[in-house]
C-alpha cells in the first residue's frame, strides 16, 4: 500500500504503509519527490511560474531531508548529467517515519552551492548563480495521503553595471564590489548567514568599443537592505584602470539594481560624478553615477 505526498511544485511521495505493530524507529518510507515549477521571473520579471522543463537556465536541483539538524537524504541532479532512466526534478528514495525539514534549492548557473544544514548553504568563493529555494515541514506518520504546497522562489538579489560607453582595449575585467551581502545563505530564511559584502570579477567578452553588460548576484541579510558598491575595470595584469564608489544602493531579494555610466573613456569617467541606476524584477526604480 502506497501514499502519494503532492505538492505544488510537483513534489510527489510515495510511502509504505506501516503496520502499527511494527517499530517505527525501523520502519521506512519509500519518496519520491518532483520537482516541476517553481516562481521564475524574467525580464521585466513580472512573476510567472514555469516548470522545470520550460526554465532550462535551471541546471541543477538539491533536495534535502532533515530530522533536526541530522542530514536523513540528501541528492543533487544536474540537467546535464542525469542516469539512464531518471527525470530531471523527480528524487526517489526511503525515510524512516518521523517529521522532517525538507529543503528544495534550484540553481541556474554552472556552481553548486554545499548544503551543510537545513539553515546553512555556500557557494564558498564561487560565483553566486540565481538561485531558488523552499522550505518544507514534512510529517511521514501514517499511510494516509498528505498534500503539500510549496513555490520555490527566487532568494538573490543582482547587481547589474551597464557601460555607456564602449570597452577600452585596455580594459579587461570588471570587478564589482559590496560592502554587504554574501555567498552564503540560510535556505529556510533564503537570507544572507554573514554579511561583509562580495567581490566579483567578470571578464569582458564584448568588442573594443561597444557598451558593456555586466552582473554579480548575492544574498542578503534582509529582504531589502544598502550597499555601498565599487566598480573597477583592470587591465590583463589586474591593476585598476578606473573605480568608482556608488554609496546607499538599493537592494532587494528577487530585484536587480542597475548601475549605468562611463566606465571606459578616461576623460568621461574623470568629470563624471552619477551613475544612473535601475533596480527591476519586480518593480523599476533608478539612480545615476
């Protein structure tokens, strides 16, 4: 005899039946968990709810089970490198009854974050990519059917830097810095766990003379919060060419900020003292530099 466990975000489990004359402690149910929408915004990141087959920036799918702080399942998939016979988002496997946190993050970048614990997640100094996440109390206690409903939801925030003039040969790399935020993350709050800011360093893939489109993605510790933000472009030995510090940026979990300006004509960047800043994903707000 089976239950089915589903949930919103297409989370189903199958768990055996136990008689009542079995010890609990040993006996196990079968789970299986898929994984098919979850809140995705796109550009002008009004909020859709696609599933994972339609989000293909999505790559990889952590799902976690935790009795307590113990670490009871957990399984990682990335969309690349799924086995014979598996489905992207769809987990199988056994718990023992009892009640359970479950932890669902979704990564849309080439990094994986590590999962230490149901409160603690790091992309360690990896690049932060957009990341979704849900947290759920689960109780396997019986055969009956338990229905569940759960989103996962985008938890980081982006800073975006757009040139308004074109790349230097001279310049390189972009390097943008916070004085806030962080890499590593509470999965169940989808917050920041410190809060001493990043530095991110982007290469410059796009044509002497044309504009520039770069970002940096991190966690905050609240929902809404500032940073002060430095921009930099190096040159191939890494020594900085320009920089230029934004004070009191705006930031916000599932929005992206924008800072628009000159960044690479040496004359423009020396007179200029604005930067024009754009915050989207959910709603538009700017500044200048």
């Amino acid at each position: 005899m089976f239950k089915q466990i589903s949930l919103s975000l297409a989370a189903i489990a199958l768990l055996a039946s136990c008689s009542v004359k079995e010890d609990r402690i040993n006996c196990s149910a079968p789970v299986t968990v898929s994984v098919s929408g979850f809140n995705v915004s796109q550009e002008p990141f009004s909020k859709a709810v696609q599933s994972v087959e339609d989000a293909t920036a999505i790559k990889a799918i952590t799902l976690a089970f935790y009795s307590g702080n113990t670490e009871t399942y957990k399984s990682t998939q990335t969309r690349e490198s799924l086995e014979e016979g598996e489905t992207f988002g769809e987990f199988t496997t056994s718990l023992p009854l009892g009640n359970y946190t479950m932890i669902v993050l979704a990564i849309g970048g080439d990094n994986i974050p590590t999962l230490s614990g149901p409160t603690q997640a790091s992309y360690g100094e990896n690049v932060v990519g957009d990341t979704f996440a849900t947290s759920q109390a689960v109780n396997i206690n019986s055969s009956d059917t338990v229905n569940l409903d759960a989103t996962l939801d985008r938890i980081v925030s982006c800073i975006a830097v757009n040139s308004t003039d074109g790349r230097s040969e001279e310049a390189k790399k972009l390097r943008i810095t916070t004085s806030t935020g962080s890499r590593s993350f509470d999965p169940t709050t989808g917050l920041a766990t410190v809060n001493t800011g990043i530095t991110a360093n982007i290469t410059q893939p796009e044509a002497v003379g044309t504009v520039t489109r770069s970002a940096a993605l991190l966690f905050l510790a609240s929902d809404e919060q500032t940073a002060d933000v430095t921009i930099e472009t190096l040159d191939d030995e890494d020594q900085v060419i320009f920089r230029k510090t934004v004070t009191d940026v705006p930031l916000k979990r599932n929005r992206f900020t924008i800072l628009t300006g000159a960044l690479y004509d040496i004359n423009a960047t020396a007179s200029s003292s604005s930067f024009l800043l754009n915050t989207d994903w959910l709603n538009p707000s700017t500044v200048n530099f």
